[in-house]
C-alpha cells in the first residue's frame, strides 16, 4: 500500500506526460450535461467532475466492432488466423462504479472457456480511477452494490482533496507511471485525514437508495418472475437497445463476417449485440424465445441482479445509472426495483 | 448548306447528363424544322409538396431535387428561408456557405469535365473505356473527386444531402483538427489540378460561335460573386435578386416538362460561361492565368467553352477555399454558433411570416428559390427556378444555328456534335422538372 | 492499432473436409467430414459443432455421428437461410470450417445399463442418431431400447434406410407415425405422441431421450411423466440462438443456463423450474 | 467466373444515390474490376440489350409509364435491388401522397396538367419484387459495399431491423430529445451509422420504419415530450408516406 499526492496544477503536466507514452483516454464534456472518455493530451480538456460518460470504458475492453479472425478463402480452403486488435492505453479518471464494470467484464471472461482477445486487451489498459465525492445524479445507485468506494480493479487510484490529488498505487503498472512522469511527492498523515474527513462525510451522503437489504435482493427476483411490473415495463419499453448499450457489465455480442471485394478474404468481427432487440433469441424454425419486450426487460434485469449472483457471486449492475438516464421511456432502474419491491409485500 | 439533305435525329434519354431528355431534330429537304431539347423526367412536384411544411424542412426536401447540386439547392434555399423569416446570418456561416459552395462547384465541374465531357473529347462513348486507356487520368478524376466529397463530409457531413449547413448556420462546426484536415486535402489537391488544366489546355473544342446575354451575380466590391450579390447581365440589366421573376420571365412550352427562360433578348445563357464573361477580373490571380492561357480575353461565346470556364473556376474554388480555411485557422472558429434546429421545436431561431428569395450561383448557373410563409413559419408557397431551364431556351437557339452550319457532316455527326452541345452545358434535367410555374396567390 | 495472433483462440476453426454428401429430402442433406489427418472430432453423442464458411457466418450444427465412428463424422442441415444454403451448395472435396465440440452430450455412462425410450421429432432424429449408433455399437451396455419417431409426411423423413434397418433389428422396438399419411403409407398416423401409451416400460430402469421441435416438448414429457417415469429420467435437447459456443454472447441463455455450455441436452429434472426453457 | 452484368436504371428521383458511386473515388475501380457495368446512362452511352445479372434501380415509380418500365426490367434482370429511399421506401417523392393527384398537378402545371400524367408514389417493391434492399437518402456508401458483395457471392442480406438510436448511442451522440427537438431514430432502421445525429442533426426516418416499431410506447413518449400526432405524422410523412398503400391492401 503506497501513498502519494498529485498538486491540482500539476495534473496537465501529469496528463502531457502521459500522452507522450500511450494513449490517454479521459471523460471530456459533450455539452447538455453529456460526457465521453475520449483522446486527451492535455490536463484542461478533462472533465473532472462529471456524470457517467454516455458509454462506459467498456468500449476500449471489448470494442464495437472487434475483429476475431483475419480469412482467406482462397481455392475453397478456409485458411485463417484468430488474432486480436489492441492499443495501449491508460484510462483516467475512471469512477468507482466503472472499475466495477470492468471488474465484472473480467469474470465473465476469464471464466472457462476463456476469451482471449478480451484478455489479451485488457492486459493493455492501465487504469486511474477517481474518486466521486458526491451523487453523480438522482439515477445513480451506487450505494446500493456498495461500488460508492473503490474495491480494486485500478493501477492507480485519485481522490480529488481539493488542491491535491490523494493516489492510491494498486499496482507495479501504477508504480512505474508515478516514477515515470516525476510529478508526485509523498503523502504524508495531514493528507491521509483529509481522505479520513471525505469519507466520513460520504457516509453521511451515500445511503443505500432502494428500500431494500441488498442480499435480499437474488430472493426477491426468484419471487418477481411473473410480476406485473415486467408487463407494465414490457408496454412502455421501445426496445431501442440503449439500456444494454451504455451498460458497463452488458456484453452480448453477434458474429459477422466482412467480405472483401475478392469476396475470398475478409475478417470475423464481433459487434455489440442487445437483448432487448426483437430478434435477439429467434432461432431460425421463427420461435423467438424472447418475443415480447416484458421477456426482455425481465431479461435484462435478471442479468444484473439474479443470475450473476448465482454464478459469480457479484451484481452486475454497478449502480452507474446510466440505462435510467439514457431511456426515452423513463424506464428507471431504481423505481422498477422500487415496483418490485412494493409488489412482493 | 447542302440542298436535299433529311434528317431525323431522336436522341432518346440523353446519356452522360443528369436527369431524362431528348434530343429532336427534323430536316427536310436542308430546311430545319423542329429543333428541340425535350425535358421528360417524371415531374416530382416539388413546389406542390412543400406547402404545409415547416420553413425548416425546405432546404432538407428541395436538397432532394437533385443529388449533383444539392449543397446548392440547400444553400440557395437556406437564403431564402432566411430572408423569407428575417434571420440574418453570422459572418462565420457567411463565410462557411462559400467554403460549401466552392466545394460544390469544385466537385460539379469535375465530375462535368472528366466523367461526362472527358468521354466526348477523347472520342471515347463513356468513362469505363478510359480506364484502360487513360488509367492515370481516371485515376486522378476519381481521386479528386474523392477529395471533395471527403472535404464536404468534413465541413457538412456528406456530400450529397448536406446534414450540418441548415437555416440559422451550422448543426456542427468543424474542429481544429477539421480545418487541418480540409487544409490539407485541397492543397494535395494542387497538384492534380495543375496536371488537369495541363490536360485540358491539349483538349480540342468544337467550333462554333453565338453571342447571347450573359446572366450572372454581380456585386460592387472584389470578391467573386457565388453567394452574395445582385443579378445581372451582359446586356447591361442589374436587379435585386427579390425580382427576379422579371428576369426569368418564364414561359411553357408544350414539348418540355421544363420552363423556358429569356431576358432582353430570344435567350440567356447562366452558368461558369456567363459567371467567367461577366466577373473574370475578379478571379484568384492563379485562376485568372489558367484563362488567360486557355486563351480567354474579355469574352467567350463559343458555348462549348463552357467546359474550359469551369475549369476555371475549379482552380478559383481551391485557392479561394483554401484562403478561407487559412482564415480561420488563424482566428479560430466560434463554435457557441453551433444551432439546433430540428423543426424548431426549442424555437432557437424567431420566425415571422414574410416572402423571400435566394439567389445562388451554383455550378450550372443561377438558382432561385423562393418561399412565402406564415408567421409560424409554415409554407403557403414555394417556387425555384434552375439554371438548367434558364439555359433550355439558349440551348435550343444554340441548336438552331448549329444545325445548318454542320449539316452536310451527316446524321451520326451531328447527332454527336448536338450531344456535345447540350452536355457543354451540363445540364441537369433532373432539376429542371422539378420545379416549375407557380402561382403566388396573393 | 497493434494487430497480434493468437494461438488457441475460441474463434480459431479447425478445417474439415467433405467426404461426401447426400441429398436426404427437398430441404436436409447430409454431410461426411473428415477432419486433417483424420484426427477424431473427440466428441460425445448430443453435442455440436459450430460449422463456419468464412464470408457467410457459422452456424451450430448437431454432430449426427457417433463417437464410434472412425475418421469422420456427420452432419445433417437444413437449408433454411443464409448460412444453411450456402452450405448446401457445397460438394465433395470442398473445405468448411469446424469449432466444437461444444456443450454436454447425451449422459452415456448414465443411460448405461438402463433401458431406453429415444424420441425423435422432425429434425431431432439428426442428434439422436449418434446415440442411436453408439448405443448400437455397445448394443450390450444397454437394456431394451425402444425408438418412436415422428415425422411430417414419409417424404420428410430422414435416415430412411438406416431407420428400415432398425425397424428389422429384433434388439430394437421401433415405431413411426406421420403426421400427414400419404397413400404408400399403411401405419400410424398422428402426432408422436400418440405412439407413447402403446410402449410398455419399467419406469424406474427406464431413460427417455427426447429431441424435436420446441411444440413437441411439452406434450411428450405430459406423456412421459403420465407413465411415471422420473424427471430426473426425461433427457432432452434444447435448440437456442447461438453465436460463439463458448457461453459469452448471451443468445443462447435461458434464465441463468447458458445453453451452449450447460446444454444443450439437460435432464428435465433441471429445467422443469425454469421457465421459458421449455 | 463471368463478371456479372450490372445496370443502373433511374426513376424519379436526384440521382444522388447513382453519385454516391462515383464518390466512393478509386474504390469505385476495384469494385469495377468485379463488375461489369454495362448501362448507367448518367454516366455512360453504352446500352446493353440481353439479360442483366443484376440491375439497380434508383427512384419511385410515379407514372403509369413507369410501372411498365420497372416491369420490364424485373424480366430481363436475374437480381433486383432496390436503391435508396425513392426506391425501398418511396421517400421524399411520398410526400406527393398527401395531396389529392390532380390538386397537386394543377398547383404546378396550373395549363397543361393534362401532359403530366401521375399515380400515387410507390417505392419499387410495391410493383415488382425487390431481392436486396439499400436504404438510405443518400445510401450509405459502406452499406452499399456490404450490399454488393453479398449480392456477388450470392447470399442475402437483411437491413437492420433495430432503431438507429442503437448506432447513435455507440457514436456517443447526446440525444437530439435532450437538446429540445424531435428525432425519428427511435422509430427508423439502422445501418447508416447514425449519420445525421452525427452531423447535429436530426433523423428524418429516411430509411424506413422499423418492422415492429412498439407504438405504445412510442405514444407514451410523445406525451412526454408533449408531441401533437400531427406533428408527429408530418415528420413521419416526409419519407414514409408510401407505407399507407400497404396498409390500404
Ligand atoms: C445446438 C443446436 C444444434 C443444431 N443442430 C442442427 C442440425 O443438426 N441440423 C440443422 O439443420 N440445424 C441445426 N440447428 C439449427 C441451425 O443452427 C440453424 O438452422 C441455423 O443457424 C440457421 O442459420 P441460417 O443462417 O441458415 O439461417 P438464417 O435464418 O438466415 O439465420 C439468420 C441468423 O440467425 C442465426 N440463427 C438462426 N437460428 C439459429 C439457431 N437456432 N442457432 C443459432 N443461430 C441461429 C443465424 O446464425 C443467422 O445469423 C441447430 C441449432 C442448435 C442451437
Ligand atoms: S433504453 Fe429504455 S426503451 Fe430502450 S430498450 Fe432499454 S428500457 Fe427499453
Ligand atoms: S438523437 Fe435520435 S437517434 Fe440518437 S438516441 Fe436520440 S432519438 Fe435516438
Ligand atoms: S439518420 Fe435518419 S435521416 Fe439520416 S441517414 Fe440515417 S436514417 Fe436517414
């Protein structure tokens, strides 16, 4: 466990440093209270304070479109090469509820059979993560899956104190980058009790945002298959796919293959695939498992509060709020929770 | 003229132009009787189907009259929607719509110059064949081509349908590294536009000779005028452009599904030709010596030439783009001018009834549109006169003349001689049946 | 972007060859693949094998041979889209490519010793074929085996010769009912069903392995479980939109069971409590 | 292999689906070095009088004179796709669907509607049958390819059938809804990669409705952002008014 500050205005040069190394990626503002990690070079293009970016990192761990297999159909064989695309990169400023994402992408796919091009990509990131001081908005539920402090998953990890960054170093990664760019002193004991006093304060702000206790939570949605709030949902949802889009633990994907104009070579790529689109459980006889929009939705939030508990003992939903932010339909997290919890007393 | 020559020529669905037409032309026994070019694209109504739609909407549908100008059509419609609910645009839009009209005409002329005229002049019946025998050629059109439609992705999102260039100014502004990008694309392209005037300076021109009226913008300051400015004419007429139904002076003719169009005499001629006649001092001092050494002094009237003063203007649409991307890159884009507009739902932009006309050079010669609305900015009318139908009527004189002097050449000639001559114009039927004789109930 | 290989990737594919094909009816043809070198596909019976042609897609294919087999082994397709009919344009000689095998299999060692009640519906014969060919070749590791199938009109029928050869082993109890009769046919006519109140079985030494379509599910394990046989007897196989076989892309999932690698065959036991699996 | 034989035939329409070809620039050689054009009478004079292996057609049909053409290049063509939004959905020229015919022909041609003969709208598949779509106002060049090479290797290809707002949110656009003005994303097909909202702009349906577009809950957000149907029916009508003939059916 190693300590050390980072003064607020020597972030750009921290940030300059960097990008002199590898890619830097950081949430930068979009306007209408919307963010984006994007590529930065310089410390004042980051958005500091900001809400959950519009996708989450997960972009950069398994990317939209991700080729698998490179082919050659030359003479009829099927020649190919399996092989991964990557940039290294650093992420900054990655919130507490993103590390979790990502932690929970990690299971997922390094469990048997393993997924090597995910792994393979994520060995390339490094990460800094941030630290919220405060509610990012009514949608977040942080709280909730208790992801409002960090539980690893970082190289690094900053505490905004004010004029200083406080930076827990996780990792050798974390280690080599704070000796590397030179713009670090160490923390001393006045520091640590400014963190101290941060979260005793978060305390007092973060209270779990749902009436509920949360290991109650897989036992409430063995009781909730049939309940009526996945109707209700089920009418109001337009399956535009959003909700799985911008979540940090969603992962479904689809296979294709791009052609080239030889129509003999070509790649395998694999793109981010939604469960709440229509055909996304047909099967070609025109059974589709998952006809009407209530399945979906029911689906969706199975794979987030029920499912994964059973199978790797963690949430996936990581209280980010962004599928509640994002739907047209006001579809919120907390308030379907909130439905299903009126229901089942 | 040879005595008892007949002939009939019927060229059906004229090749290498935009849009449907014919060509017909009756000999008997050496006297010319119908000459005509026959408009019979499928009509769209346009102006019919505008009526009831939001003043925002105008420039997305009449964009869609025709895919070759359609930055053109937009930016001529966004003119007069503007004038029509007395928006008045910023200096930075001002300059931007330049910077998307010379990429308009800059594209236009090149995709006229090799793809259609190209063909004719190397004696060749398309541009496929070319790809064998003049790989290097075809090449750089398609190369160049692609410059100005990756240009106006950059500025305004394609091409074809601009998405970001609406009433009020910009959805999108471009970044700094946009402007690097749109920089550097046009001054590569430099080198490609020497080697065409190169080409172009070893081409052969048919012959032939007719004075008409020259109908153009006009202005009283330096600049070239493409976007801004007063109409006018070779035979002295200088108008505002909200009269412009007196210079265009529409009539029908039965044959055409295009209006025909005459001025102070039987027929004008718009476009690069009338553009170079009446403002060639004020050209980019580069442009001005590629006309020089194709041979311009102070007029053409050979309408073959056409091909020659749009090559012109592609070497001004460059350097004159490049001068105002240089511009901004020194002083920065304001981009708090970004709008939203939609339908105007967030009412960013104030609306008031009223009756306005733009006025656009665009690459084939000047184009009118014209709405009226209402006060909440509804369409009650709308009108739009194409260059391509201001020039049928100078077309069809041009034909007259030609027929008679070519005549003992036999039928295949001057078919092709007549081919040449309308596609000289580049003509773009497709937008002249589009739009045609309105009514403004008053 | 850095581009790197990877060496035992999920996506890799192995190259199959075509031995041989055999148009079986208007819309299902078959398909002998040999692997290079002949290496043994290792597979059980019940499991799949994605079959990929490189600019078409992949699709999850039931492998219709038993492990038993040497050097080859069988498909079965049904041309019903894209995937499926650029396959079937496919001759001898040509190459496809294979990952898999993928999911668990029928459960042999269980099976072994009791008796057997296989259903086939339609389609289903194809997976129930290599345990039809397994239990065959170790005819004496299993008790009384009974075969039903079901079948729309006789000319759907797959595996007609090899199901004549059943129909005369004395060591197999075989039945088939169409739905439609056609004029040649004199047996029975109906859904299948129909056939199961006819069989005589010890429940308790009994295993019935049932495959069809989704319908048929419900009203074969009514039947079933009307003749006492335990749900934990009930095998079956479950078809669901898959993409990668290796339990990630989520197509395939019912409930919290992943029907690529948890299935696709289950015990009825399993999924009774599930609801949407069947 | 034989390069097939491909023709581009234009109905009403810009012809601005046709240039997005010659836009594609040196792209357009390779795929000229599959294909073998033999009409494209906006660039070509060539004509070719055999069988087409494929044919392109781009616009409505909006004449009776149209309706025999179309179906006359249906039996000479082995392949048929349908070419931008006049094409696969009727598009902009539907708009003439709002008005009584002889209404709108006497508003424009106010002497001689008489020569102007004109049907309702109808996009291509509503008079003969469509073997691959290319949607779009202006088609997607990269949608375009994808087409294309599926047609040459023979296998089909399905248009998105997801909202385009799925594209729009990977492009990390803010949502028009959220800046105060109405986008038809959540209604229209995919696959041009969110180009307008890309642009700042919004989407104008132009490639076609979604097969199952879920109106509950398309009502529900209209109340939400207190949208008039009107409103709502105009913006559709600007592209999809051609929908109505199949529901009339
Ligand atoms: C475990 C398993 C075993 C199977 N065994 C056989 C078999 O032995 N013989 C046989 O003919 N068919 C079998 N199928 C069904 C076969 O996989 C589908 O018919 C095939 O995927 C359809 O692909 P297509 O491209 O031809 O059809 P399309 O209708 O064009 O398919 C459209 C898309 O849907 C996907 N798709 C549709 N249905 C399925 C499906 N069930 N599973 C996965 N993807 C699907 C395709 O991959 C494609 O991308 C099996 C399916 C499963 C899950
Ligand atoms: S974002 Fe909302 S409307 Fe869209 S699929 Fe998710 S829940 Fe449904
Ligand atoms: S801007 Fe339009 S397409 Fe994008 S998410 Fe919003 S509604 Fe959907
Ligand atoms: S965003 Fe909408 S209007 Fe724009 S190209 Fe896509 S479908 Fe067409």
């Amino acid at each position: 466990m190693k300590y050390v500050i980072l003064k607020k205005n020597k972030l750009d040069e921290f940030i300059v440093n960097l990008s002199k190394q590898k890619k830097v990626m950081a949430p930068v503002s979009k306007g209408y209270n919307n963010y984006a990690f994007e590529e930065v070079t310089r410390g004042g293009q980051i958005a500091l304070k900001y809400i959950p970016t519009i996708l989450p990192p997960k972009k950069y761990f398994m990317p939209q479109y991700e080729t698998v297999v490179e082919y050659d159909t030359k003479d009829g064989k099927q020649n190919m090469e399996a092989i991964v695309e990557y940039d290294e990169m650093i992420l900054f400023g990655v919130h507490t509820c993103d590390l979790a994402g990502i932690q929970s992408l990690n299971v997922v796919f390094s469990d048997r059979p393993k997924d090597l091009n995910y792994i393979i990509r994520k060995n390339k990131i490094i990460l800094i993560g941030l630290e919220c001081n405060d509610y990012c908005d009514e949608h977040a539920s942080c709280k909730l899956v208790n992801n409002e402090l960090p539980n690893g998953g970082y190289d690094l990890f900053f505490t905004d104190l004010g004029d200083f960054f406080l930076v827990h170093v996780n990792t050798w990664e974390g280690e080599n980058l704070i000796s590397l760019t030179k713009v670090f002193e160490p923390a001393d004991d006045i520091h640590m009790k400014k963190r101290e006093k941060l979260r005793a304060k978060k305390r007092e702000i973060f209270k779990n945002e749902v009436k509920i206790n949360p290991d109650q939570i897989p036992d409430l949605f063995d009781r909730s298959h049939n309940s009526k709030v996945w109707y209700k949902l089920g009418e109001r949802c337009l399956s535009c796919g959003n909700c799985t889009n911008v979540c940090p633990t969603c992962h479904c994907f689809d296979v294709e293959d791009e052609i080239n104009l030889d129509l003999k070579t070509g790649k395998r790529i694999r793109i981010w695939d939604s469960c709440q689109h229509e055909s996304f459980a047909k099967v070609a006889g025109g059974e589709n498992f998952r006809r009407k929009a209530a399945g979906r939705q029911r689906h969706r939030y199975f794979r987030k509060f029920k499912y994964p508990v059973d199978k790797f003992s963690r949430y996936f939903c990581t209280g980010c709020g962004r599928c509640s932010r994002t739907c047209m339909a006001d579809i919120r997290l907390k308030e379907t929770l909130d439905d299903l919890i009126k229901e089942s007393i | 003229m040879s005595k008892k020559v007949n002939m009939n020529i019927k060229v059906e669905y004229l090749t290498r132009v935009e849009g449907h037409g014919n060509i017909v032309v009756n000999v008997k026994d050496g006297s010319l009787g119908a000459c005509r070019l026959d408009i019979v694209e499928a009509p769209r109504f346009f102006e019919g189907m505008l009526r009831g739609r939001s003043i925002f909407e105008a420039q997305h549908i009449t964009s869609r009259i025709c895919g070759i100008c359609a930055c053109g059509h937009s930016l001529s419609s966004i003119q007069a929607a503007e004038d029509a609910i007395g928006f008045k645009p910023s200096q930075q839009t001002i300059d931007l719509r330049k910077l998307l009209l010379h990429y308009e005409i800059l594209d236009s002329h090149i995709l006229h110059i090799y793809l259609l005229v190209a063909p004719d002049l190397l004696g060749v019946p398309s541009f496929s064949p070319l790809i064998k025998t003049h790989n290097a050629v075809v090449r750089r059109a398609l190369r160049m081509k692609k410059t100005c439609n990756d240009v106006c992705d950059i500025l305004v999102g394609r091409h074809i349908h601009p998405i970001s260039s609406v009433v009020g100014g910009f959805t999108k502004l471009p970044r700094e590294k946009d402007l690097e990008a749109m920089h550097k694309h046009l001054t590569d392209m430099r080198v490609d536009m020497d080697e065409t005037v190169q080409l172009a300076s070893t081409l052969k021109f048919p012959e032939f000779d007719r004075e008409t009226e020259y109908v153009g913008l006009v202005s009283d300051d330096n600049e070239y005028p493409l976007l801004m400015g007063d109409i006018g004419s070779s035979d002295g007429v200088r108008m505002k452009k909200k009269d412009y139904k007196k210079i265009t002076n529409e009539f029908i003719v039965p044959h055409s599904s295009a209006k025909h169009a005459k001025l102070s005499r039987e027929s004008y001629a718009t476009g690069a030709l009338a553009r170079l006649n009446l403002n060639a001092k004020k050209l980019h001092p580069k442009a001005k010596k590629v006309a020089d050494a194709l041979g311009f002094k102070t007029k053409w009237t050979n309408p073959y030439l056409n091909t020659a003063a749009q090559l012109v203007e592609c070497v001004h649409c460059i350097e004159d783009s490049i001068a105002i991307i240089e511009r901004y890159q020194k002083k920065g884009i304001n981009h708090n001018e970004e709008v939203i507009v939609g339908l105007n739902e967030n009412k960013q932009i104030p609306v008031k009834a009223g009756n306005g006309v733009g006025a656009v050079e665009v690459p084939r010669g000047i184009l009118f549109h014209n709405y009226e609305v209402d006060k909440d900015g509804i369409i009650k009318n709308a009108n739009c006169i194409i260059p391509t139908n201001q020039n049928v009527n100078n077309i069809e004189h041009d034909m007259k003349k030609l027929v008679p002097e070519i005549l003992d050449k036999g039928q295949e000639k001057v078919t092709l001689a007549l081919e040449m001559l309308v596609r000289a114009y580049d003509p773009c039927i497709s937008c002249s049946a589009h739009f045609l004789d309105v009514k403004f109930v008053k | 972007m850095k581009r790197e290989i990877i060496r035992n990737s999920e996506f890799e594919v192995k190259k199959g060859r075509i031995v041989s094909t055999r148009q079986m009816t208007k819309i299902e043809k078959f398909f002998e693949i040999a692997l290079a070198d002949e290496e043994p596909l290792g597979h059980d019976p019940g499991q799949f094998v994605e079959v990929s042609l490189f600019g078409v897609g992949e699709a999850p294919i039931s492998i219709a041979s038993s492990p038993t087999k040497r050097g080859t082994f069988d498909l079965c397709v049904r041309a019903v889209g894209k995937f499926t009919n650029a396959l079937h344009k496919l001759k001898e000689g040509d190459e496809v490519g294979i990952r898999g095998p993928f999911g668990k299999g029928f459960p042999v060692q269980t099976l072994e010793g009791n008796d057997l009640l296989i259903l086939a519906g339609g389609l289903g014969i194809v997976p129930l074929r290599s345990l039809i060919d397994y239990v065959r070749a170790n005819r004496r590791d299993f008790g009384k085996v009974t075969i039903l199938l079901g079948c729309r009109t006789p000319k759907d029928m797959l595996f007609g010769d090899e199901v004549d050869e059943w129909n005369k082993r004395l060591d197999v109890n075989f039945s088939c009912t169409f739905d439609k009769a056609d004029p040649e046919w004199s047996g029975n006519v109906g859904v299948i069903t129909s056939l199961i109140p006819g069989v005589n079985l010890d429940p308790e030494h009994t295993y019935a392995v049932v495959v069809g379509p989704p319908i048929m599910y419900k009203f074969v394990i009514k039947e079933l479980l009307a003749k006492m046989i335990p749900d934990t007897h009930i095998i079956l196989s479950l078809e669901r939109h898959m993409k990668c076989g290796i339990g990630k892309c989520g197509h395939c999932q019912i409930q919290g069971i992943f029907c690529c690698q948890d299935g696709p065959v289950f015990k009825y036991s399993e999924l009774k409590n599930i609801k949407g699996a069947i | 292999m034989n390069k097939p034989k491909v023709a581009f035939f234009d109905f009403a329409c810009c012809e601005g689906c046709q240039l997005q070809v010659a836009n594609l620039g040196e792209q357009l050689l390779d795929i000229l070095g599959v294909i073998d054009v033999v009409e494209f009478r906006e660039v070509m004079s060539e004509k070719w009088n055999k069988e087409y292996d494929v044919a392109i057609i781009e616009g409505s049909i909006t004449t009776p004179h149209a309706v025999d053409r179309i179906k006359k290049i249906r039996k000479r063509s082995k392949v048929l796709i349908a070419y931008g939004s006049c094409a696969t959905i009727g598009g902009i020229n539907g708009m003439k669907n709002n008005f009584e015919l002889d209404e709108i022909r006497e508003h424009v041609y106010p002497d001689n509607a008489k020569h102007f003969p004109t049907i309702p709208t109808m996009a291509v598949d509503q008079v003969v049958k469509v073997d691959y779509y290319v949607n779009g106002c202006p088609i997607y060049p990269p949608e375009f390819l994808k087409v294309i090479k599926a047609v040459l290797k023979g296998i089909p290809y399905a248009v998105p059938d997801k909202a385009v707002c799925a594209e729009c949110k990977l492009n990390e656009n803010v949502c028009m809804y959220e800046k105060g003005v109405i986008c038809l994303g959540p209604v229209t097909k995919a696959g041009c990669n969110s180009w307008c909202i890309n642009n700042g702009n919004i989407c104008y349906g132009c490639r076609g409705v979604v097969t199952n577009p879920q109106e509950q809950a398309q009502n529900d957000i209209m109340v939400k952002y207190k949208i008039s149907l009107d409103l709502m029916l105009n913006k559709m009508n600007m592209y999809n008014k051609c929908r109505e003939i199949d529901k009339d059916e």
